[in-house]
C-alpha cells in the first residue's frame, strides 16, 4: 500500500541511493542476490548475538540495499521480464529466512508458519489472477504488501529489543492476521475483477 500510494516519491530516492551500485556496473540481478546473501548473512549473525535491537537494525540495512534492484534496473535501462521474475522469488526466500530465524529463535514454528503462509497467499491471489486475465501490477492497493510486512519486522524486532521477547510472539501473532486478512482482501478484489471479465465476456 505505501510504495503504491507513494511510488512517484519512494522511486526518486532509491535512484538516488543505487548511485554507487550503477557507477560500481552491477546489474539488478546481482544486487538482488548481494541482497539475499546480506539477509541471510544478518539473520545467521542473529543466531549469535541474539539482540533483537541489532537483527532489526542490520535488516533495515539489508533490505534497504535489496530494494536497491529495481532503481538500478531503470537507471541502467535494464529492466527485463526475467528478473522481475527472479526479485519475486528471492523476495519470498529473504521473507522465509527471516520468519524461520525467528521461529528458531523463540520456538515459534506454528506462528511463522501462518507468517509465511499468509505472506505467499497474498502474493498468490495476485499472480493467479494473472493467470486468467491480464493485470496491473500497481493496482493492488493492499493493506499488508511486502514494504509494510518489512517494515513491521524490523519495528518488532526494535521494540523487543526494549520491551523484551514477549513482543515477538505477539509481534508474530499480529503479522500472521493481517498477511491472512491482506490475502482476504486480495481475494475479494480479484472475484469481483474476474466477475467483470465473466460478464464482459457474455456479452
């Protein structure tokens, strides 16, 4: 929802941040994997110091250079189908390594899996809408897309560095309603714009 509603203002200043990474020649594709690698690398990292506060400062770090790939995409006129590809699938592992880190972490396996399970529906309804009807890729307005999902990670991991373990798990209790409501809501959208094709199609 944010990064659609305020993608003519979040797109200047992600072009502006991957100035190193373009002058540097890497291509979207590396800096996607350079940014799987750093969340993993992180996550692991998390294993052995075990502060939240730091997980949660070294991924903003780490997912702010991953989001890096599609402004060096555009700047370098490199933009292609296949690495758009690529970026959704990697979006999913870097999602799933964290929710397993935490899961790991604080025995948590059932409330990560509804987190990841949630968090692949919602990317589902729209992809399988795509299936059956041409779609936008930008007007899905949802309440809980991935920007929002990562945000909320980060901001949890930051409190539980202050507030102590217990605002994981309700931290995670809350990320696994609202992916599953987004996926609802997803859902909804995608009948009603299928029903219009139905209609259209009989006339």
């Amino acid at each position: 929802m944010i990064d659609g509603l305020m993608k003519s203002t979040i797109d200047p200043l992600w072009e502006a941040m991957a100035t190193p990474l373009v002058k540097a020649r890497l291509t979207p594709n590396q800096v996607t994997f350079i940014g799987l690698m750093l969340i993993i690398l992180v996550s692991l990292a998390y294993l052995w110091h075990q502060s939240p506060a730091l997980y949660g400062v070294t991924l903003i770090v780490a997912f702010v250079f991953d989001a890096l790939d599609g402004a060096v995409a555009r700047r370098r006129n490199m933009s292609t189908k296949a690495g758009g590809y690529f970026d959704a699938m990697v979006d999913r592992y870097q999602e799933l390594a964290v929710l397993a880190t935490l899961a790991h972490m604080f025995d948590a396996w059932p409330l990560a899996l509804a987190c990841f399970s949630g968090s692949v529906i919602t990317s589902y309804a729209k992809a399988r809408t795509a299936i059956e009807m041409p779609v936008s890729n930008t007007d899905w307005p949802d309440f809980f897309e991935r920007l929002e999902r990562i945000i909320y990670l980060c901001a949890m991991l930051l409190i539980a560095g202050a507030l102590g373990d217990t605002a994981i798990t309700w931290g995670l209790a809350g990320f696994a309603i609202l992916t599953h409501v987004t996926a609802l809501q997803r859902a909804h959208r995608a009948t009603q714009m299928l029903r219009a094709q139905d209609a259209s199609s009989d006339e």
